[in-house]
C-alpha cells in the first residue's frame, strides 16, 4: 500500500535502492566464497598453538596466488600454496558451560544450574600440508557464525574434499 504523495514516491524509492544495493552486495559475497576473482578474508579465526592456547589469526584464500594465509597481528605467520595441501578435515567439540554457569550461580543458583546444563560447540578445521619433505600441520578454530562459508571455501578455492569427523555436516 504506497501512497502516490511525494513523502511516499521518495521513501519507495529510497527503499527500492536499499533492497537493490542489499542483494548486489549478498550476491558478490556468495560470488566470492565459490571462486570468485578477489581473496576471501576471514576475521574471526584463531590459531591453536602447541599448548591448546587459541590466538586471533585471519585466514585469507588468495585466489590469484593460489595459496592460504594465516595472518597474526597482521603478520603473514603461514603461507600454505593450495598444491601442497595434503588433507582437510573438520571436527566439532561440544562441551558443557561449566565455569560460565559457576560464575552466574553467584548471582542465581538456578540460573547457573540451567547454563551449566547447556553446551557450546567449538568448529575445528585441520590443514596437513607438506613443506618441502615433512608433513605439517596446523589446527584452526573456526567461529561458529562463519565455518560453514569457511569449509566451502576451502572446498572450492583448494580442490580437495573435507574429511568430515563424528558425523560432522556442511
């Protein structure tokens, strides 16, 4: 029900080129993830370390160079060409809100029993690659809002299928 005024005219067309800018953009993104031309980025990585200890990291698929980035603090720390990629494989962890729950029963004792009850899950993507004659690995935590696009991705920009652990699903 739009109004012919021009209040109405005007917020129909704002609107119209909001929803058109709206779906170019969704359209570039998806465009990207499937082998587009440009690098895809992904900012909310962390890089597990020998100790199990999580660090922010990016990871960056370079479509022209045909290589993987691990970026810490905007440092290359990896550079992993997709020929030397040997394995993919995802895993997901589930375990219980133990100390978030312990830390709200101070406040509520049921409040905390019912977020002690729950489970997160954690996103974990391994890339074994060889480096001139040893095999090397590196373990990735995945955020929960992007590994999805992330294992698309890697599927699409290396070539090499994803082993998928306990009956893990893309």
């Amino acid at each position: 029900m739009f109004t012919t005024g021009s209040n109405g005219a005007t917020l129909c067309a704002v609107l119209l080129a909001a929803s058109a800018h709206c779906l170019g953009e969704s359209r570039s993104n998806s465009y990207a993830l499937v082998g587009g031309a440009g690098d895809v980025d992904f900012r909310r990585t962390e890089l597990v370390d020998a100790k199990g200890k999580p660090t922010a990291a990016d990871l960056v698929f370079e479509t022209a160079q045909k290589r993987m980035l691990v970026e810490v603090a905007g440092r290359s720390l990896l550079d992993i060409p997709y020929a030397s990629v040997e394995k993919l494989t995802y895993d997901y962890s589930k375990q219980h809100r133990i100390k978030e729950g312990a830390i709200v029963m101070v406040a509520s004792l049921g409040a905390g029993a019912v977020v002690m009850m729950t489970s997160s899950k954690s996103h974990w993507l391994t890339i074994e690659y060889h480096d001139g004659g040893a095999v090397k690995s590196v373990v990735l935590k995945l955020s929960k809002k992007e590994y999805k696009d992330v294992l698309r991705t890697a599927r699409a920009q290396t070539g090499k299928d994803i082993e998928f652990l306990k009956d893990a699903k893309l």
